[in-house]
C-alpha cells in the first residue's frame, strides 16, 4: 500500500474482476476510491464461493474501496450516482452499449462541466460487429487464440486457470490512467480511456502471435534444449538451458559427461535437431532423485533451475516470507487471510482492510458529498439507497 495517489476521487461504478480490479489498483496506490453497487450487489460476490458477502472473485479488487449501494432503477438514485460522478477525478465503467447513458453518468454527460475528467470504459469486444455481445475472460481467451496456444499435450485447447485477461485488463487500465494523469498535470486536460478485453488478450500475447506468425506453416521448435517442467520422484522442476555453457552445466549436474564431447549437441540448433533424445534421457534421468537434489545439482553449476509450488508452499517459502509479499488481511471472516501486495510495495508485515460489505459506506459517503441526515434517510427509507445494517435486516 502507498500514498503515490493520495487525493484522486475515484468513482468505481464497475463490475466483476476487470473494472473493480483497475479501481483496486489505484485505492491500493492510496486514491480515495468509491465503489457503486446496485442492491443485488456486484455479481462477482456470487461468483465460487461466499464467504460474509464476499468470494474471491470479489474480494480481492474491492480492498481498499468504501462501498455505497444505490438504485439506479430509480430517478432519485440516478441523481445521487450523477452527483458523485461529477465530484470525481476518474470514473471507472465497465456497463454494456447504452447503460451509463441512462444512469446519466457517461463520459458526454459529464465532461462539459469536468474537462479534467478521467473516464475509464472497460469494454468487451469493443466497437464493431460484436459490440453487443456479453464477453467474459474465458469467452476472450476462446475467441483470441489463448486458448489454443495452451492446449495440452493432444491439442485440445485449454483456459489459463485464472482470470488471466481481466487481470490483464485493470493493470493495462490502471497504466492508462497514470499517463492520463500526467497529461492532466501538464494542462490537456483529461481524457476518456477505452480499453477492450479483445485488446487487452491481443496485447498480452504479442509474443506468441509473432511467433505463430513465424513458423505457420511448420511447428514451432522449442525455445531451447533442454526445457520445460519435468517430474522428479517427489514432485517436479522446472529448468531451462539458454547457453552452450549452460548445457555443459546440465550434463554435469546429470552425469552425462559425455554429451559435452558429443558433437552433436555442441550448438544450440544441434541441440534442437536431437531434441526428442536429449529430453527423453533428461526425463528418465529428473525421476531418480528428488525434486531438492536436483535444484542444488543445477544451481551449482549455475543452471536455470526452480520448484513446482502450490501456493501454499509459495507463501510459506523463506524468501517470499523475506520480501514481504503478501498481508495480512484483518476483520471478521477475512482475518489472516493473505493478500499478495502490488509489485514495488512489498512491506514484512503488512496488513490490509477486509473487503467492504455491500452499503458500507452509504450513509459516510452522501453526508461527505453535502447530503443532511435527514436527507439520507429519505434516500434510505424509499430504497433509493441501501445501507449495510440495513440490507441484513431486510434479509
């Protein structure tokens, strides 16, 4: 956690991962982030399991917000929503074709009376033939070829096991908005930020789509040899040979003293043509000896070498315990739970705020933007606004 964004309004009208995980980012970074939800709250508190109104899904890009629940359905509510969109430095939606048009807080509905305005729309497909269409990380990772670029070992395509391209999408969103605040700062003015998720999975594949494009009409080779994830007798390594000096490395840690006499695998393209024995001998080999022998055979002979964790053992390992990279969350259901940190804030010992309940805030939030007490309970008596204490009485 930091102050670098310490003073930014930000409204937070998104739902799901991407959206919500932009706004993470900046409360995170130490902006005053107000997260809007509708009655039903953020879908993404229903998505996996739920824990005290929450999931993973929607914990993790909501730490650090305050929470207000409003009835956009409503006149009065659309109202409330357009005030504390007009007070805001950035507004962050990720609505569908139309919404934030009739909610009245859409980028031409606000910026004539706020030009420094940072306005971030997270889209799906983006403008064109599919704008309407509903898009989610694995629709994306389908439709962009990420899913075929991980297919197993028979071909069949494979979703990356996260929300690789929402998460993609708010750290891409969040980089946008820090250059929209530098050309705010030097006097353009603000700016509206489009970002779609089909370019967000574009961008984050840059790498494998030139290299697809490079070898379409034959397979890709292996970056090196040997490489990849090989099982040991108690788990599985991972190693890589980027170097002649590297490979002589290898041959020592396995015994295999006479591959590096061997004119055959004296040259990487060598190494490449003969890949098939070289890596069958390696497999057969990595299986003798556990997973630490061979991890301390390979860094003695400064080979590129690693664990396959979980993340349990990823956390407990000393040197993630030594840099600090996750808190500790505190408060109710949440406390202990650990919470990786933002790279370049790592703190031993951090600790960070539970997730907000749906309504939090409500009331906090409308008296700091000019609302009396009795204003707010009008608006909280008539529905248009929803309360936490309020909400667990209704259920």
């Amino acid at each position: 956690m930091t102050d670098d964004y310490a003073g930014l309004r930000v409204l937070d009208v998104s739902q799901g991962f991407a959206g919500p995980y932009c706004g993470a980012i900046l409360a995170r970074s130490g902006a005053s982030v107000v997260k809007v939800e509708p009655p039903s709250g953020d879908w993404a508190r229903t998505i996996g399991g739920s824990v005290d109104g929450h999931t993973a899904f929607s914990l993790v890009p909501n730490i650090g917000k305050r929470a207000i629940c409003i009835d956009g359905t409503r006149p009065d509510g659309r109202k409330v929503l357009a005030g504390l969109a007009a007070s805001a430095d950035i507004v962050i939606q990720n609505f569908r074709p139309g919404v934030v048009e009739r909610l009245q807080i859409a980028d031409a509905q606000l910026r004539p009376a706020n030009p420094d305005l940072i306005y971030v729309s997270i889209l799906g497909f983006g403008p064109g033939p599919y704008e309407n269409r509903p898009a989610t990380d694995t629709i994306i990772q389908g439709f962009t070829g990420m899913m075929v670029m991980n297919r197993d070992s028979a071909g069949t395509p494979r979703r990356i096991g996260m929300l690789a391209v929402d998460t993609a999408a708010g750290i891409y969103a969040a980089q946008q908005v820090g250059a929209a605040l530098y050309r705010r700062l030097s006097g353009r003015g603000g700016r509206h930020i489009r970002i779609s998720l089909v370019e967000v999975a574009a961008a984050f594949q840059a790498m494998p789509i030139i290299d697809d494009a490079m070898h379409r009409d034959r397979p890709s080779p292996p970056l090196s040899v040997p490489i990849g994830t090989f099982a040991t007798s108690d788990g599985h390594i991972n190693l890589s040979c980027v170097s002649n000096a590297m490979f002589r490395g290898i041959c020592h840690a396995l015994g295999k003293s006479d591959w590096i006499e061997d004119l055959r695998f004296a040259t990487e393209a060598g190494r490449l043509a003969h890949a098939g024995e070289i890596t069958g001998e390696v497999v057969d080999i990595l299986r003798t000896r556990p997973s630490a022998h061979w991890i301390r055979a390979f860094e003695e002979q400064d080979v590129l070498c690693g664990p396959v964790q979980d993340y349990r053992a990823f956390l407990a390992d000393p040197h993630v315990q030594g840099l600090g990279l996750a808190a500790t969350l505190q408060g109710g259901a949440f406390e202990g739970l650990p919470l990786t940190l933002l790279p370049g804030t790592a703190a031993p010992n951090a600790h960070a705020p539970a997730p907000p309940r749906l309504g939090e805030h409500t009331r906090e939030i409308l008296i700091e933007h000019g609302y009396s007490q009795t204003a707010v309970d009008r608006l909280v008596e008539d529905g248009t606004v929803i309360e936490a204490d309020q909400r667990e009485v209704r259920k």
